[in-house]
C-alpha cells in the first residue's frame, strides 16, 4: 500500500511539474499584444486539458491493474506425457472434454508414446518450462476484459498440443480456454519448416494474448446480421477496436499479427485501400472471394495490381478497425456495448469515416 501510495503521490507531482514547465515556455515566448496573450491562453488550455486526460488514462489503467484477480496455467501437456498409461483414467476424469468417449484408452497409451508426440512436447517444455510471466499478462488482460464485461467468468486455463494446428492455436468457450502451446514456438522453429511464412511468422508466443482477445471478441461480438463485405470488415473491425481496450499497451501490429513494414504499409496506403474498396463497388457485395482477397490471413492483398506484392494480407480488416475507431471518435457517447452491438450500416453512416491521407 505504501509503494502504490508514492507511485500515487509520484504521478500527481510528475503532472503539476510537466503543466508547470510547459506553461513556463508558453508565457515566456515573445509577444505582449492581446491577441499573442489570448493565444498563449489557448495553449494553455489545450496542454491542460491533454495532460489532465493522460493522467485520467493513467489512473485508470492503475485502477484497473489493482483487480486482485489472477489466473493460472493447467498444464495438460505435462500431466499427460509425463506420466505412465496408469495416470490416463484419473486424467479422462480431470480433463473429460479432451477425451472423445469414441476412442478407447489404447489411443491416448499409444499417443504417450509416438515419436512425433514426444518431439512436440520436448519442443513445448524447452520453449514454455516456466508460464509464470505469460500467467501475469494473461492475469492483466483478464483485468481489463472484467473492468469492462463484469459479468465474464473468468476461464479454466488450460494448454496442451495439438499436432502444431495453426487454425485452431486457442479456444475460447464460457468458462474454458485451451491453449496449444505447440503453435507459439517462435517463427523459426525447425518444426515449422514447409509452413508458408504468413502463417508461421505468428506461431509466436508475443501473439498469445492477441490471439486469447481475440477469441474472447468473437465470442462476445454478434455474427454478422448480413453477409456484405462491409459487414464482414466492420465485424474485424470491432474485434480489433476490442483488442485496443483489454490490450492497452500492446502495439497494433501484434493486434493485427503485421510485421513493422506491414503496418507501416498499410498506414501509409490507407487513402488508395479504401479508394481502390470505393471505385470497385465492393462494399456492399456478397461475393466470398473477397473474404479471401482482403480478410483471411495471406502472403499478400489481392488487389490485382502492381502494388499487391508490396500489401500484406488482410487489409480490408485494418480498414474495418479504422472505420470503427472513427466511429468511436465521432461518437465518444456511445458504451461499448452499444458499439459492439451496432449494425455495421449504422456504425459506417455514423463514423464519418475518412482515411488519413
């Protein structure tokens, strides 16, 4: 209690320092006319109001962190291959959803001991032998995902592998979290060799949290009430908006799972994404292929142009991010829950949406 009253007392007294010296500059710069002054007084209004906002924002992710709540990893994956067949039954007990009743216990005896099994497990214990720092910020993000669905039950955590199944690396249900450690070893693990870059580039364990927010905003944003490509990008769109609330300090490009050349590329050709989205008509369009050009994970956007092998995948989701965040900025209002449940034609109407150019 002490330490967290002198961060207190620490932050307070950085905020009157910071207004004071920058109000310091704003009134010694030269110019004594009424307008100069009035504009200085502007100024230092505007700085004020900016700081005051930081510090708000500040106290509030403080606020938020002091959740004493906390989870914890279940490690399946050692129970089950660091054991004799003998532990099967009080594990088919402990953990009955991860064994189909269809299959008899000589399945998961000869799983203990396939070679490839054991190769996976070996690589998960050498890259994963301590969770306690992934418990941590799993434990903050749950924080935040409480601070703003209070209702959510917190998961049952559990990891194990999954035979590097990079289209299912975790689920989320009501109250259980799976997660498989065998997808997060790192983009250059020798077991990826002959996965395409795109997709092994996220088999990375700084793309876990991203991936549990994720999961967790698909299952608390509604399906789509229509098929249109516009309904499809706002809806990622969402997700990603979700990510930037129970996620505060992770960067946009693991968000989004871009690389820095990736995210630097599509801030800088927002204008022509969207231009290109406008002159094609493609907005209100069902056509599915368009999920795969500009949604699904890819090695590039398919624009059909020069400049598709310079995009990454997936922009049309980037666009639907900024769509919803000008919405919320044009809106500020509206609760997050109301957003989430907006039409995506009414949230487009209402976010003014303009691309920065």
């Amino acid at each position: 209690q002490q330490i967290s009253l002198f961060n207190h007392l620490l932050e307070v007294n950085l905020f009157k320092i910071t207004v004071f010296v920058i109000t310091k500059r704003i009134l010694e710069t030269e110019g004594t006319t009424f307008f100069s002054f009035s504009y200085k007084c502007i100024c230092f209004f505007i700085v004020s109001v900016f700081l005051l906002s930081c510090k708000n924002e500040i106290n509030n992710k403080n606020e938020i962190e002091k959740n004493p709540l906390s989870v914890s990893f279940e490690r399946f994956d050692l129970k089950f291959y660091n054991n004799s067949p003998d532990v099967i039954p009080n594990l088919k007990n402990e953990y009955p959803f991860l064994f189909p009743k269809q299959f008899s216990d000589s399945v998961w005896i000869n799983r203990q001991k396939d070679t490839l099994q054991l190769l996976l497990q070996d690589a998960v214990i050498n890259t994963f032998s301590d969770l306690s720092f992934l418990e941590k910020k799993t434990s903050s993000l749950f924080k935040h995902i409480r601070h703003y669905f209070p209702k959510t039950k917190i998961p049952r955590i559990i990891t194990l592998t999954n035979n590097v199944d990079y289209q299912i690396k975790t689920v989320y249900l009501d109250s259980l979290l799976l997660i498989s450690l065998d997808t997060f070893l790192g983009s250059d693990h020798p077991l990826y060799e002959g996965i395409p870059y795109y997709i092994r580039k996220e088999l990375d364990s700084k793309y876990l949290l991203s991936q549990i927010a994720e999961k967790f905003a698909s299952y608390i944003i509604p399906p789509n009430e229509n098929r249109t490509f516009l309904s499809n990008m706002i809806y990622e769109g969402k997700k990603l908006y979700l990510q930037d609330l129970i996620l505060p300090n992770e960067k946009d490009e693991i968000k989004i799972a871009y690389t820095q050349n990736e995210i630097e590329w599509v801030r800088e050709n927002e204008t022509n994404i969207w231009q290109y989205f406008i002159e094609k008509q493609t907005l209100y369009k069902t056509d599915p292929e368009l999920i795969d050009r500009f949604l699904e994970p890819a090695p590039f956007s398919k624009f059909y142009l020069q400049l598709d092998n310079e995009s990454p995948g997936k922009v049309g989701r980037w666009i639907g991010w900024q769509i919803v965040k000008s919405y919320h900025k044009n809106n500020p209002e509206i609760s997050l829950k109301k957003l989430i449940k907006t039409s995506s034609q009414e949230l487009f109407n209402l976010s003014k949406y303009k691309p920065k150019r």
